[in-house]
C-alpha cells in the first residue's frame, strides 16, 4: 500500500485516513497531511491526483496539514493551525504573511485551531466550528453577536466532527472517520437514518 493511496489508507485505519473535507468549485477535495485527493464527482477521483497541496494551494510549508477549507464570496478559505488565509481565484494563497490568526476573526485567544468550517447553503453564513463551540459569520467574515454557541444547537451532530460541507445536491454532510450523515437543513437536525461509510459512498473504495 502505498501512503498516498487513500483507499488503502481508509481500509487500513478508517479513523484516520484524511483531515479535512472540502468542495471547491463543485468537485470534492479531500486533504491528508500535505497531499489531497481531487473528485470530479461521488468516487471519480481525477487521474493526476493524489498530488501535493502546494501544486494548485501556495500553502506555506511550516504547515504539516489543512484543518479545514470552504468557497467564500470571498475566495477559497484555509486554515492550518491558528492561522488562515484567503485563496484568490488563481489559487495563490501567497506567502506566509498573507496567514494571519484566528484572533483576527474575533475567536478568543483560547482557539488554537478549528476543527471546521463551513459556508451553510441554508442561509449563506459562515459557520467555524472548535472544541464543542461555533461562531457565525456573514458573508463577508464578519462575526455576528452572540457567539459562540454550543454544537448541541445542531441536534446530532457529534461534538468531535472532523469536517462539514455543503454538496452540489443542496444538502449539508458532517463527517467523522469513516461515517457520514446528512443534515437535515429544513428540520435542522442530524438524519441518523442516514449513515453511510465515507470512503465507500464519497471516494468509492469498495474494496474496504
């Protein structure tokens, strides 16, 4: 097996084979370490990939890994640590001065790295979720009053959730090792019902 063989990695330890989750432009992203996985749709993963970040992502190298990245009216969004930037539409996240700390979004000093973040489809805010808590943003990154909040006001959804995305079927998924569960945005809650092994439905390795 080799280590950037990401179907091989999900049947090996399917409670650790990626990071983050992500959509960019519609396709799927899946990010390990310094390397992602690139699916033109549910399990076609696109033949040049797996691949370096920093071949489409000008992500520092001080960062081992990408905890979280989501589209914004305003770019790409990436965070690795306590820090973030946001990625043009040339996907150049520039140099390392470009990454500045989740302080600068208003999150407390106490916030070393988020655990994931979002752009809700439902209402178009910006959700960052860490350590049990969340914080909503506009559009603009812009965090609004009140916040932050308790997880347990999206009923279901585990506290310890590694990533979060809005797919192109209007819905939103959560993710934790190798289970998935669609959230049910109108009656906001999670659907339990709706459990299905990640690297099997979304990167299509079967043989696990």
């Amino acid at each position: 097996m080799k280590v950037r063989d990401i179907c091989g990695m999900a049947c090996k330890n399917p409670d650790d084979y990626f990071d983050t989750i992500a959509v960019i432009r519609g396709e799927l992203f899946v990010f390990k370490g310094k390397y992602m996985w690139r699916y033109s749709s549910r399990g076609r993963l696109r033949a040049e990939y797996p691949a370096p970040i920093k071949q489409m992502f000008n992500v520092p190298e001080r960062f081992s890994r990408v905890d979280a990245v989501f589209e914004s009216d305003k770019g790409f969004i990436f965070f690795a640590g306590n820090k973030y930037s946001i990625v043009n539409t040339n996907f150049d996240t520039g140099s390392l001065a470009s990454w500045k700390t989740l302080q600068n979004l208003g999150l407390p000093p106490a916030v070393s790295q988020v655990d994931a973040a979002f752009r809700w489809t439902k209402n178009g805010k910006i959700y960052i979720f860490s350590g049990g808590l969340y914080w909503r943003f506009t559009s603009d990154l812009i965090l609004e009053q009140g916040y932050p909040q308790s997880i347990d006001r999206w009923p279901g959804v585990p506290q310890d959730f590694q990533s979060v995305i809005s797919w192109t079927d209007g819905m939103t998924y959560f993710f934790k090792s190798d289970t998935s569960w669609r959230f049910n945005d109108y009656q906001v809650k999670l659907e339990t019902e709706w459990s299905l092994s990640t690297s099997r439905y979304w990167l299509g390795c079967y043989q696990c």
